[in-house]
C-alpha cells in the first residue's frame, strides 16, 4: 500500500463553511431506521410519515356532561321539557336513539345517541321528573366534538424528519399505533484525553485537574438522547490513542474526542486521523473552539473537540449537535433562535464569537441576551451561569444594545 497520502484539507475556515461541510458529512452517514414500540419512541426522529387511519376524533361525541339532544327542538326563547330517555356514559356499549323532544344524559367522550347532534350542559337546566327543561340560547351543534374533526382520516399524523414530542407521541397513540418507524441513534464513542486528567473524586495531584468534559460533552450528547458508548480516558500516548479510535470506527457511527487537537507536541489526534482516515477540515474561525477538526475514520464520522472546557461545549453544540440530528434525518438539525443584545458588545478579532449569556424575557414579551463577566475558554463558572451562546459574526466589531443576535440555547435553559 502507498503511505502516501493527500495531506489537502482546509484550514481555518468560517463556521458558516463548518457547519455546511459537518452537515454534509453528516447527511453521507444517515443512520439506518429501526421499528420501535411508542415507550422507546420520544425524542426520536420519525423516518416514516404516520397517517391517520381514521378519524380523530373517531365518532361525535360529548365535549361536556349534560344532555343530548336535537338542536333543531331547542327552545327559540323561554324554555322546553324534554323527556329525559337514559344515560350514556363513556364506554359505553349502548347506542340510544332520541327522537323529538326527547334528550338522553351524557358524559364527557361519550358518543352521541342516534338522532342527537347537540349538547345541553347540565349547569343549564332544571331536572323535573324524568323530563328536563331547557332554557334558550344554546346552539345547534353546541358542546359536540365531531368525528374527524382534529385530524380527519388519511391526514398526516406525523411527518418524516420530525421529532417525536410527547405531543406527537400522544397523537400517534390516538391513532391506534403501537409501533413507529425512527431513524437510529447514532452510535457515539467519547474520548477524554490529556496526561493531566484525572476522574472526579480522586485527589488531585501536582499539575492534574479532575476530567470535566466527560461530564459536559456527555450531557450534552445526553440533552440529545444519545448516551455516548465507549467513553474512555485516554493518555497523551500516540498508541493509545491509535488503538482506541481503530476500535471505536469498527463499531460506532461517530468518534468525538476531547483536547489533544491543537499543534501541540502531546496534540496526536490530527496526525492520527489523517493516518487512519481522511482529515475533512481542520480549525474553524470560532472563538472559543478554533482547533476543533471533523474527519472520518472508516464509516465513523470523528469530531475532535478541544480540550478547554467551553470551547468543546461551543464546537459541540454548534457543529457537532446539528451534524448528530442531520444524521437522524431532523427536519431542523439547528436550532438558532433571536434575542436584542442587553448591553453593548465590541470584538477585536476576525473570528465568530460565542458569547456566554444569560437570557431574559422581559414584561414586553422579548428576549434579552445579556453576557457573563467570565469568558475564558476554560471558564466554566461563566458557561454554568449562561443559557445561551450569542453568536457574533466574523466581520462584526461593535454591537449596540439592543441589535437583534443569533443565539443557540443550552439544554435545559428551555424546555
Ligand atoms: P488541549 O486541547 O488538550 O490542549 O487542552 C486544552 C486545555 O483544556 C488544557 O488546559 C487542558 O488541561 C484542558 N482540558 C483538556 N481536556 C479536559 C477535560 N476532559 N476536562 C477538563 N479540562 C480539560
Ligand atoms: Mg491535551
């Protein structure tokens, strides 16, 4: 075999350039589809659109207690006796008829009986006897939810490309099925490096630090229902390293390091990915998180991150997250939402910044980005204070208070 090998990818490119190169890697390692029961199905991408096989609701029936009855014998004004024929509860077996002036008792759910197409509300009437009376003002059709009505049949439940919500969930229970087809999740391996790591609850010893962004970066990948398998710490050792990322590409989708990626002399993941595979780019103009490189290493796509601790959470959720859902088939494999700067913000440097900050409503109904005091791409005090990263773009040097920013949300800032 050659050892030689195109040593041509690009460097330092923009993060708009990034995030299109990782989504079309990404799209080339679409994962396969799998039939899962609906308990294992939330948060899942539908790889299969779910049609109603029958209405929804499936027949008319009582959106409230009261009485059932044809609105065409309500009263015009003053009130109406109507002979009071039974009861029909939800479940119910049993289909009665009404005929003029004739009402039945029914509850929330319960199919109409024959005849009927509206329903009194028991609050409103008067119970005499075996008869009721009914005052005017109720509608023809009132109080009744017709069958179809929230998705006739042969409409789409849900789409191909959409997450499954407990909302969307919910909806593809009302139609009867047990079962839906989802794109997989993508096999993911986590590796730590760095001679200086060492796990929590372990003393630290002169010059280590306790390994945070296996905690970090895993949930991360956990607020995207991936749980990261292997996770391993590996040394600054070239062999080590090798073997680990020979194993994790014969069985996973994805390989994301942590650290080890800059042009250190202990950096060995750059060589080594372009030794076991192909370098896609490396280095993007972001701040922080400019060494992170994308590869591909057999069928597993390899995202290295940089060790310091915010720069692999800004790579992460700005390249590799989206590059995660493309790769499930999400309609929305980035979820950039707005909000007015709080202060003003001024940048020296040609790259895109990721600012740390807090986001509020205000009383008027809009967001407000407000950014932390620490920024350092080590500090994690500032990233735990934030909700959000701010995005500001390469060519901008001075933002007033109040322009309107790109922003991506941390898990769990919003439901
Ligand atoms: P590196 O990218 O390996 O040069 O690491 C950059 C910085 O991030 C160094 O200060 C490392 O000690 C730190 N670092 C690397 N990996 C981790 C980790 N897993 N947890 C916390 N800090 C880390
Ligand atoms: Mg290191």
């Amino acid at each position: 075999m050659s050892s030689e090998r195109a040593t041509e990818y690009p460097v330092r490119i923009s993060v708009d350039e990034a995030r299109a190169r990782v989504l079309d890697v990404a799209r080339a390692h679409r994962v396969a589809t799998d039939r899962v029961p609906l308990d294992r199905a939330l948060g899942r991408v539908l790889a299969v659109d779910v049609v109603a096989p029958h209405p929804l609701p499936p027949f008319a029936n009582s959106a409230m207690d009261g009485y059932a009855l044809r609105g065409a014998d309500l009263p015009r004004e003053g009130e109406k006796r109507f002979r009071n024929l039974g009861v029909m509860l939800a479940g119910t077996h049993d289909a009665l008829a009404v005929g003029a002036e004739e009402c039945v008792r029914i509850t929330t759910g319960a199919p109409l009986p024959r005849g009927a197409d509206t329903v009194v509300i028991k609050e409103n009437v008067r119970v005499a006897g075996d008869a009721i009376v009914v005052p005017a003002g109720d509608a023809i059709g009132a109080n009744v939810r017709p069958a179809g009505e929230d998705l006739p049949e042969g409409a789409f439940a849900a789409r191909a490309g959409e997450r499954l919500t407990p909302a969307r969930l919910g909806l593809v229970a009302s139609c009867g099925l047990a079962n839906v087809t989802v794109t997989k999740l993508p096999r993911v391996a986590l590796f730590v490096t760095g001679d200086e790591l060492v796990p929590p609850g372990t003393r630290l010893g002169f010059g280590q630090i306790h390994d945070s962004n296996r905690y970090s970066i895993g949930g991360l990948l956990e607020s995207a229902g991936i749980v990261a398998e292997p996770v391993a710490h590996i040394r600054d050792d070239v062999d080590a390293l090798r073997e680990a990322l020979i194993e994790a590409a014969a069985t996973c989708d994805v390989i994301i390091t942590s650290g080890g990626v800059s042009a250190g002399e202990a950096d060995h993941v750059t060589p080594l990915v372009a030794e076991l595979g192909r370098i896609d780019f490396w280095k993007v103009r972001m701040k922080p998180g400019m060494p992170f490189l994308c590869g591909e290493i057999g069928r597993a796509i390899v995202f290295a991150l940089p060790g310091n601790p915010v720069s692999s959470m800004a790579t992460f959720l700005a390249l590799v997250e989206p590059a995660l859902r493309e790769m499930q088939g999400d309609e929305t494999p980035e979820r950039r939402w707005r909000a007015k700067l709080a202060e003003p913000v001024k940048k020296k440097h040609d790259r895109t910044e990721f600012l740390r900050a807090r986001i509020v409503c205000g009383d008027d109904g809009v967001l407000r980005a407000g950014p932390v005091e620490r920024q350092g791409s080590g500090q994690m005090g500032g990233a735990a204070e934030a909700d959000a990263l701010v995005v500001i773009g390469e060519a901008v040097r001075s933002l007033e208070a109040g322009e309107v920013v790109d922003v991506l949300f941390l898990p769990g800032a919003v439901r």
